[in-house]
C-alpha cells in the first residue's frame, strides 16, 4: 500500500472514531428530559467541529482532490464518481459552517429549539457517514492501483497538516474530545 493510500484510509479511521462521539452526544438530546442522564456537552460538540474544519476539510479532502486531479491528468479512474465527491465536499463544508452557526448561535444564548440543534447535527452526521462510504466505495479503489512514485507526487502537492487529535504531542484545546475518542 501506497503512503498516500494508508494516510486516506487512517484519515477516515480517525474521522469515524470523531464522528462516534458526535454520535453519543446526538442520542443524549433523546433523553435529555429523563432525570439523572447525562445532557448534551456543547463544547465537547464545538469541539468536534473545530476538528472536522481543521483537518478534514482543510487537509483530508485537498488530498483527496489532489489524488483525483492525478487520476485525471492519466486518464485514469471515474471521472464522474470524482466530480460526485468534489461536489460532496463542498456540501460538507456548507453543512459544517451551518452547523457551526447555529452551535455560536446557542453559546451567546440565542433560543434555538433543541430540536432544530438535534435534526441539524443529526443530518450532519449522516452526511459525513455517507460520504466517507461513498469514497471507499467508488475512488478509493482506483487511488489505491496508483503506485509509489504517484503517491509521492500527490503528496508533494499538498501542503501539510498534522492531525490535532491523533497525535504524539498533546493538543490543549482538545483535551476532553481526545479523553472521549
Ligand atoms: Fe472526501
Ligand atoms: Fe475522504
């Protein structure tokens, strides 16, 4: 396996274990009303979108971007399914700062209806999923057939990003997102 291929495949690793923790909160707005569980967190949520507008949509989709822009420049792989996730990308990024205005919204004590805040962290959610599946299924095979000296040359294309949670050095500001991973 190409180091490209490892690092897109750890990327969506990384991401799914984010994405379960978005999960957890999500499932705490169904019980929110019983007495005695655990609420909503917020900052851990605030968190898990810093995380996902950091790095994947800053480093993990350039990368993918720059593998399709590869593929094409060859002739190779599915011109469609790649310009389906080009497409996809963006939505994602719309979503999140969607997302994002709505949680700001709540922290400067907006009134929101939680159900508003559950649906659209619930579509987010599923968004990401989905596309992430997508991927494996459709342009991972064809980024996984390209070999070495491609890979180097797609990874030279992209300027670089260390991943804040899955890392050596501690990252203060993701100190509890990290705890729950
Ligand atoms: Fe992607
Ligand atoms: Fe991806």
């Amino acid at each position: 396996m190409t180091k490209l291929y490892v690092q897109l495949r750890e990327d969506h690793r990384n991401l799914v274990k984010v994405l379960d923790v978005l999960e957890r909160q999500i499932a705490l707005y169904d019980t929110r009303e019983e007495e005695g569980t655990e609420k909503p967190d917020i900052a851990l949520i605030l968190d898990v979108m810093d995380y996902i507008q950091h790095y994947p949509d800053r480093f993990h989709h350039p990368l993918e971007e720059a593998s399709f822009d590869y593929l094409i420049d060859n002739k190779l792989g599915d011109t469609a399914a790649m310009d389906a996730i080009r497409a996809e990308h963006q939505e994602l990024e719309q979503s999140a700062s969607k997302v994002r205005t709505l949680l700001n919204a709540i922290n400067l004590g907006e009134a929101v209806p939680l159900d508003t805040l559950h649906k659209t962290l619930d579509q987010f959610h599923t968004q990401q999923i989905d596309h992430l599946k997508r991927e494996e299924k459709t342009v991972f095979e064809d980024i996984k057939a390209l070999d070495n000296a491609a890979s180097s040359v797609i990874l030279d294309r992209v300027e670089h990003r260390q991943d804040p949670l899955f890392t050596t050095v501690a990252n203060q500001q993701f100190e509890e997102l990290i705890r729950q991973l």
